[in-house]
C-alpha cells in the first residue's frame, strides 16, 4: 500500500459507527492513535445530523473502505427523525421550524436541537477535492463565462467549492457504494429515492404557501444525472442535466457534464 499504510477495522463507539482505526503504519513504523484523538474525531462527527458523516463515508469510499462506507450510511438513514429541518447558510432564504424542532431547542438545547434534527448542507472546499465523489468536484468549477463571474459579483465565494443538499447526498453516495458493492437492486433504490427527494423538493419550490428555495436543486440533478449516466441511461442522465440548466442557468457544472456527454458521443461517431 506504499508508505502510507491503513488498517481500518469497523468499530462502534456509541452511536457513530466509525472506521477508524487504533494506529497507522507510516514507512513501516506503527505510531498509535490516541483515545483523545479518536473523541474528538468523533466529536466532530456530531456538527450537526448527518453532514459530517456524509464526509466521512465519501472518504471511506475513496479509499476503498467500501463495506464501512455502507454501514455509516445505512446508520446515517435509519437514524432520521420524522422532522428533518433542511437548509444551506450560503442561500438566502430559509423555513420556518417545525414543532418537533422547536421543542427540543425548548426543552434541551439548540446544540441537541441542531445534533437532532439539522441536515446542513454538505460542503467541500477546493482543498477536500480529493475527499469526495469526482464527479461533484466539477462543482468547484461551475464559474465558466464573463456572464458566470459577472452573476456571482464577486460575493458567492462558495462557490468556489462543491456544496450540496444532505439528504439527495445521502441516496446519492449510497448509489454509488451500492454500485460498488454489485448490489445493483439497492442502487436502483438509490436512485429511486433520489429521483423520488428531488420531485419532492421541486414541488415545495413551487408551492405558494411554503416555498422551499434554500436547496441546491440544480446540484441534486446533477447527481442524479451521473446514476443514470452510469446506469447507461444517456436520454435520462441529458435531461436532468438540462433541467439543472434550467433551473440554473449561471454558475453551473451542468454544463461541464453535458459538454463531456458531447465529447463521448463525437468520439463514439467519429470512429
């Protein structure tokens, strides 16, 4: 495995299944890590309801920690609470609690409330480029024309990163580690409830009396875009890309994915 030499056994600490391991080997000296360490990883786990994980999971599968990966995943959604309260700090609007919310941030704590109930968008800068899936790095690069960097007007610093939604991250990494894994019934799953989260949240976008506008949707499509173009399913992957695009017209990594769809199809008929 080279210099850098893991052994990252599954273990449970509490609620957190994490893999991580006791020590790693670093040109073949084993130096141990600490109990201290391992708490506070472990704390840093618990930011809030599940983006942290999400992280971690994605790392996991970097790294070929497949099995593990879907363990947190599967822990990650059988933990959620009926009321999940969505949102992302870097986009302007945001929903009005609901009581299951408001109760715990009553009773016990905003931390507890936040630990409980919070999905966070998921955010990876350009220095985490490596800790996530390739295809949601294109996101750090969705500034492309003089009309994308005139839009951002120099304030939508976040953009420079990959940043999506938690819950369509969520079906979307377990996609991929089920694909992975040959589990090709659980992806479609994946997909489904992918698909399933997206019709969901674009309705709510739509509605009149409780507009739900602080999502990354464009981002969502463009994940789901990758299942179906890694299915073969090439009709459905250009649709979602173009409805990204629609939705988002400025600052889009749509538009990386379609233009490689492009490339493939021009190589595939120039031959």
């Amino acid at each position: 495995m080279g210099p850098f030499e893991r052994n990252i056994p599954c273990k449970t600490h509490g609620k957190f299944d994490c893999c991580i391991s006791d020590g790693i080997f670093i040109f073949g000296a084993y130096l141990p890590i600490s109990s201290e360490f391992i708490e506070q990883f472990e704390n840093s786990l618990k930011v809030d309801l599940m983006s942290a994980r999400l992280k971690y999971a994605s790392l996991l599968l970097n790294i070929e920690q497949v099995d593990c990966a879907a363990k947190i995943l599967f822990d990650i959604e059988a933990s959620l609470p009926s009321e999940v309260y969505e949102f992302s700090m870097h986009l302007p609007a945001f929903r009005t609690p609901g009581p299951e919310l408001v109760k715990t941030i009553t009773e016990e704590s905003i931390t507890a409330a936040v630990q409980a109930h919070v999905a966070s968008c998921v955010i990876y800068t350009p220095l985490e480029v490596n800790c996530g899936p390739t295809h949601l790095a294109y996101e750090m690069y969705r500034t492309i024309t003089e009309d994308d960097k005139r839009d951002r007007l120099n304030i939508e610093r976040w953009m420079d990163c990959a940043v999506t939604d938690s819950i369509p991250y969520l079906y979307y990494l377990q996609y991929l580690v089920y694909k992975r894994l040959g589990s090709n019934d659980k992806a479609k799953t994946a997909i489904s409830k992918l698909r399933n989260k997206i019709s969901d949240v674009g309705e709510n976008m739509c509605c009149k009396e409780n507009p739900v506008m602080n999502r990354h949707l464009e981002t969502s499509f463009n994940l789901l875009g990758n299942c179906y173009e890694l299915e073969g399913n090439l009709e459905h992957a250009w649709d979602c890309y173009s409805m990204s695009v629609t939705l988002c017209p400025r600052n889009n990594a749509a538009r990386w994915h379609m233009l490689v769809m492009l490339m493939s199809f021009y190589q595939l008929f120039s031959k």
